[in-house]
C-alpha cells in the first residue's frame, strides 16, 4: 500500500471545528424549539379571544407543534456532509481496454495453483 505524500491543508480548506460544529447546531435547535413554543403560545390565544378562521389557524398551529420538534432534532444532529474526493472513485465507471476474465472461456482463464508444501 503506498503512502500519500503529506499535503498541508489550507485554512480556507479546513472544515469547521467540533465546537463551531457543536454551538451552531444548538442555537438552531433552541431557535426552532422556540417556533414550537410561539406556535403552542399562539394557538392558545386564538382559542382564547375566539379568532375569525379557528379551523384553520389552529391545525396550523398543532401541525407547527409536532413537525418542529422531529425537524429541530434532525437538524441538530446532523453533520456536515462529506468530502467529495471520498466518494470520486466509488461512481466514476470503469474503462477497460482487454476483455475482463468473465469474457473468457474456461480453458482460456489463467488458473490459480495453490500449493500446498512451501
């Protein structure tokens, strides 16, 4: 297996650190937590002053209460996506020049001696 040569990284290259990574997460989880605490105080004074269009604010507010929270934890954890020279080989096809050893007849695949006495 052969080495790759040491390649500095660029700061402008760097991803982000563990902590950024970590505080910017929270704060969008605590600002979507608190749509959901907007939405539950907001159907409670709808209800309260007996709006016009009750029927319709008040799904709109219940639907806010339930969807947030799945969307604030999926969101805070969740992680930056991938390098893209990770994955550049997996789905790049294949190019072969000379037929593959499936194209060949038995007769013609080399064979494999396995000795058994060293």
């Amino acid at each position: 297996m052969k080495r790759q040569a040491y390649q500095p990284i660029l700061i402008t290259d760097a991803p982000r650190s563990q902590d950024d990574q970590l505080s910017s997460r929270q704060k969008r989880y605590v600002l979507m937590m608190s749509v959901r605490v907007a939405c539950l105080i907001g159907g409670a004074i709808l209800v309260g002053v007996d709006a016009p269009l009750l029927w319709l604010w008040l799904p709109l507010c219940a639907v806010g209460m339930v969807l947030v929270p799945w969307l604030a934890v999926l969101l805070a954890n969740d992680r930056p996506p991938k390098e893209e020279h990770r994955l550049a080989n997996r789905f790049r096809p294949r190019h072969r020049e000379e037929p593959g050893p499936t194209a060949l007849t038995a007769q013609e695949r080399p064979h494999r001696v396995i000795d058994g006495e060293p």
